[in-house]
C-alpha cells in the first residue's frame, strides 16, 4: 500500500514539474551569463514579450483591440496565454510592440516603410494591402499549397501578389441586416420592403425608429452602404484602377442608392442622426434600449448584443441578407486585417511567422483568437472542424450571408479618396444639405482632381 501510495506521490511530483518552474518563478541566464528569475508577467506584458536581451529583437505594429492593450477581458486573457505558451517556446525570441491609433495609421505605416524606418511586421488593413504589396516580403516558403487553398478565395486572391504570398489575412468580417423578430416577421428583402416595413412599425410604435445604418465620416459607411451599389452590378474603379463610380450605368447606380437613403429620412423610418453614426457598434445604445426594430451592422455586433440584452433578449434578434434594389441580387461587404512582414531577415521571419501562425493565423490559433474576438475565420477547414463554427447558428448565417456576393472594397491608391469623397456625400445627401445628383457630382469632381494628381507625380 506504502508503494502504491508513493508511487502516486511521485507521479504528482512529475506532473507538475514542467509547470512550476514558469508559475513561480524560473531561474535563467541571461545572455551576458548573469542567473535571474523570470516570471510570466515578466514575459507577457502590454508592450512587450520575451526576454528583453534575446538575441532576435522584433518590432511588431498592431490595433490596440487586437493587442495586449485591448480593453476586452475575453481577447486579453486569450493573448496572454497564448503569447506566453509560444514565447516559452521560443526564449530566444523578443517582440516589442507598437500600437497604430488613429484613423491615419495606414498612411503613417505605409510613410514609415517606404523610408525603412517601419515595423518589422504589422498589422495591416486588408483593403489598403495593394499599397503595400511593394515594400512586403514575400512568405511562400513557410506554406503549403494546401494552407492557402483552404482559405476563403477573396482572402486568398487578396494575399497574392505576382504569384507570391505577400501577407497573411487572419480575420475577416460581413454586414447583415439586423432585425427584431417580435416586431418583423418576414424580414424586408427589398428597399420597398423596408420603407413599407418601416412606414407601418412608425405608426404603430411611435417610440421605436424603425431603420438605422451608418451614414457618418467613416469607413463604416462605406463597407455597410456599398454593398447596395455593388449587388446592383456597380463598380468604383475599373481594373486599372480608375474611378468609374459617375460612369455610365455606375452613375445610375449610385443615385438609385443614395435616393434610396434620402427616402428612409424622408419617410421618418430613419432618423438624420445616422449621419453622425460613424461605426456598426455605435447602434448598440439604440438596441440596448429596445428603440430600434432594423439596422445595418457587423457580425461581431452579435456578441455585443448578447451582452447587452442577456439570453433573452437576443431571442428577439435576427439577421438576414441587406435588402436590395430588387429581390434577386445579392451582395455585403466583406473587410478584415491581415499581417504584412517587411523585415529581410531569414531569423525574424522564420519566428514571426511561427508567432502568427500560433496566435492569429494557424487553424488553431485562427479559431483562438476569431472566437474570442468575434470575428469570422478566413480558413474554410476551421468552420468545419470546431464546433464554435460548425454548429452555431448564427456562424452558419453569417457564412451563408458571406458567401452570397461578398465583397471587399477595392485597394486601389485612389481607393481612400473614393471612400471618404462618398462619405461626404452620403452624410449631406441625409441630412438634406445636398441633392443625390449635387452631392455625386462633387464626389466625382473632388475624386477625379486626386486622381489626375496622383497620375502626374
């Protein structure tokens, strides 16, 4: 029975050993030979993890929300143990982050690398990737054909470029028409659809606002609203990249889109303060209080108002495909961030691409952090192999919604000065400073200025 007994004993001992020396505190050399003992805390921090006098020193350029800084406890518990199980791995290995902020953060990455002063790796937004394409390393040899042709195919045409991996595009993400069912039966299909829907929750529920989108100075705006202009066949740029959006049937297009909004204000189902809306999550007050029966968002928003509602509540919530011009067309807006790697060195890359793929891009470590964080996976295999996926309802709606005319927005250069010329546009066409046809036409004027600019430098 002793024997027994000790045997047991002993195999506690050896179990707990290759966790005690990292929970307490475990002794090390440093490089210059000195002995010090190394916490996890003192591994895994907001700004940094790793050794501060490992040899391989990287530089790495992230979102707040997607760092050790995010103010989410679910994403920072996730980051913290997964950055400390794979820097236990790799002691030889320190990375230093740095947040970009702001909505000029592309511009100031993409200044930054163009004068090789830039990151070694960094967080980049997927729709401005072609702008990037010059100045990243290629990562061909660190995958196989396999790990590329299972990710979702806008993901996999975005990554490549002139037949080379040139970024690894982690998350991704979809717009749907939110809606409550104790209000709506049959969600609105059509723009009709919606202003009948609208007109008639008006009058029977005077306190609810029936229909809300972004309509503020924002990229929001755009992902949220374009999908109505490009389910209609329009286009922005051609495939040199020059502006089409005033061109042809492009013209009609858009002004079907923005006299569609100019309607939902005009009947009184959507307020002019959607003008001011400049994210998906900026409705959340508006579901929060039960005074909202329709609106435009983001798949995350799901989780958001879970939390808000509760179990309950969320019952009343469903989603459906944004009503279109006419019933039988289709699209969304699709967006997501990828890592770019600008570092030439054959160390650096080898363990950046380690910590990605452990982290954010690897099947698991794509479904650690999409599930916590709330995004939707760019990996095919990854909605099929993980229940999170595979057998939530919601995931198989957002998929199927992806799926049906996903759209990303083009990364052309002129790109952003499209973006923000029709967010203007949007905003005064609502709030009834503009015309649809005034406010296109300054759109255009503006855009085609940039454009004609950029072509002579």
């Amino acid at each position: 029975m002793k024997d027994v007994k000790l045997i047991g004993f002993l195999l506690i001992i050896l179990m707990l050993l290759p966790f005690s020396g990292f929970a307490g505190g475990q002794k090390e050399k440093s490089a210059q030979g000195a002995v010090t003992t190394v916490t996890a805390s003192d591994l895994v921090t907001p700004t940094h993890i790793g050794r501060k006098d490992a040899p391989i020193s990287i530089t790495m350029s992230l979102q707040p929300h997607y760092s050790l800084q995010t103010s989410n406890p679910v994403r920072r518990k996730y980051l913290q143990e997964a950055y400390a199980e794979w820097i236990k791995k790799h002691p030889d290995v320190q990375v230093t982050f740095q947040m970009e902020a702001g909505t000029g953060a592309m511009g100031k990455l993409l200044t930054a690398v163009r004068s090789g002063t830039g990151p070694d790796v960094a967080q980049v937004d997927s729709f401005v990737l072609p702008r990037f394409y010059d100045y990243l390393e290629p990562l061909d040899s660190y995958f196989t054909p396999y790990e590329i042709s299972d990710l979702l195919p806008y993901v996999k045409k975005g990554m490549i470029h002139d037949g080379h991996i040139k970024a690894l595009w982690f998350t991704t993400d979809t717009r749907v028409l939110y809606y409550r069912k104790d209000l709506i039966s049959t969600p609105p299909r059509t723009w009709k659809d919606v202003i009948a829907i609208g007109k008639k929750l008006k009058a029977e529920h005077p306190d609810i606002i029936p229909f809300l989108y972004p309509a503020g100075r924002n990229e929001a705006t755009i992902i949220c609203l374009m999908p109505l202009f490009w389910a209609q066949g329009g286009k922005l740029v051609d495939s040199t990249g020059k502006p089409v959006f005033n061109v042809g049937k492009n013209r009609e297009y858009m002004l079907n889109l923005l006299n569609f909004l100019k309607q939902t204000v005009e009947t009184g189902i959507t307020p002019k303060r959607v003008a001011t809306i400049t994210s998906e999550a900026q409705q959340n007050q508006d579901v929060a209080a039960n005074r909202v029966a329709m609106f435009i968002g983001g798949n995350w928003q799901v989780s958001q108002i879970k939390s808000l509602l509760g179990d309950k509540g969320i019952k009343n919530w469903d989603i459906a495909l944004l009503p279109q011009k006419s019933a039988d067309i289709a699209a969304t807006g699709v967006g997501g961030w990828t890592w770019g790697v600008f570092t030439k060195d054959p160390k650096k890359q080898a363990a950046i691409v380690s910590m990605l793929n452990y982290v954010y891009f690897g099947s698991y470590g794509m479904y650690g952090w999409c599930s916590h964080a709330g995004y939707m996976p760019t990996r095919e295999n990854v909605y099929k192999e993980y229940t999170f996926y595979s057998s939530n309802p919601w995931m198989k709606k957002f998929v199927n919604i992806m799926k049906q005319g996903g759209t990303p927005r083009p990364g052309f250069p002129i790109y952003p000065t499209i973006s923000s010329e029709l967010q203007v546009a949007i905003s005064s066409v609502v709030v009834g400073n503009s015309t649809p046809e005034k406010a296109l036409d300054t759109a255009w004027k503006n855009v085609m200025e940039a454009y004609n600019n950029m072509k002579k430098k």
